[in-house]
C-alpha cells in the first residue's frame, strides 16, 4: 500500500480540518483490528483510535457493554470516542476510528463533524478479513492469507474514501 495524503476537499473537510473515518465491525472478525492500522498508516497525519479503549477506561463501575444497564457507558464512552476523534481532525489529522458503531449510534459523531467542520465518514466491514486459527504449518499460510484480505480491505476502503462512497452529511 502507498502512503497517500488524502485530505481537505478530497475526503470533504475544509477550513483546514481533517476527517474522522468510523471503521465499523459489527461482527467478530470483520476485520477492524487489522484493516483500522492499514488504513491509518496510509494517511497523513494520521491517528488511529479503537473506541473499545474508551469503554475499557472505565475503571470503577464498569459494566459488560452488552448489559442492558451498561447504555449510559456505552453512550458515554462513544461520546468520548466521537470527541477525541473530532479534537484530532480539528487539527488536520485524519482519523480512524475503529469499533462496532451502529447506525443509531452515529449521532456523537455527527455533532461533532458539524460542530467543528470535519468531514465524517462510514464504513461497515462485512466479515472474511482475519481468518480462523489453522493447526501446524496452516497456521502460517492462514495468517499471510488473513494479511493478504486485510490489505485488500484497506485498498478497497482507501479507494472508496477517495471518491467519497462513505462520506456522510449532516
């Protein structure tokens, strides 16, 4: 993959600002966690964010974000996720957020590209990119394989990003 500047009018920012892509895996094993990283290494400025982290950095009172009493966390913890994400792009950086974000969940991020003129984008990843786990020597021709799609995401999405296919409006 090739380090491309994709940035202002092309990915629909402008005054400067950057852009926040969502990367989202609504399924274990869509493949975030190595398509995020590709995506981000091949922009510039770069930052990549996984809003897991942000629900994990609840320390006290932490509740399974699958729990029906763990809404207020999970919308907290997104909140924070769409803020940093948007704080970042206000100062040029384009930015990939990586996480299972709903649809219904897009809300923060559309204040905060409204707020601060940053564009925002949406892509949902549909399974296929990590691969299992192989026993012996298919281990390693699994995981080159797995490496191999991630790529292929990466250069999917990095395209789609160019012509503006994940670019949301307000």
């Amino acid at each position: 993959m090739n380090r491309t500047t994709i940035g202002g009018p092309e990915l629909g920012g402008g005054r400067g600002a950057g852009s926040v892509v969502v990367l989202s895996d609504p399924a274990a094993g869509a493949g975030s966690g190595a398509v995020a990283p590709l995506v981000a290494d091949a922009l510039f400025p770069s930052v990549h964010l996984r809003a897991e982290d942000f629900r994990r950095a609840v320390r006290q009172g932490y509740v399974a974000p699958d729990r029906p009493e763990a809404r207020r966390q999970n919308v907290t913890a997104l909140a924070a996720t769409a803020q940093a994400a948007f704080a970042f792009a206000s100062g040029g950086y384009q930015v990939v957020v990586e996480g299972s974000v709903a649809p219904t969940a897009l809300d923060a991020f559309r204040r905060e590209s409204r707020a601060t003129g940053a564009a925002l984008h949406y892509v949902v990843l549909n399974g296929g990119t990590t691969g299992g786990v192989a026993a012996d020597g298919a281990a390693q021709a699994e995981g080159r394989a797995a490496a191999d799609a991630a790529e292929a995401t990466a250069d999917t999405v990095l395209a789609g990003l160019r012509r503006g296919a994940y670019l949301l409006g307000w």
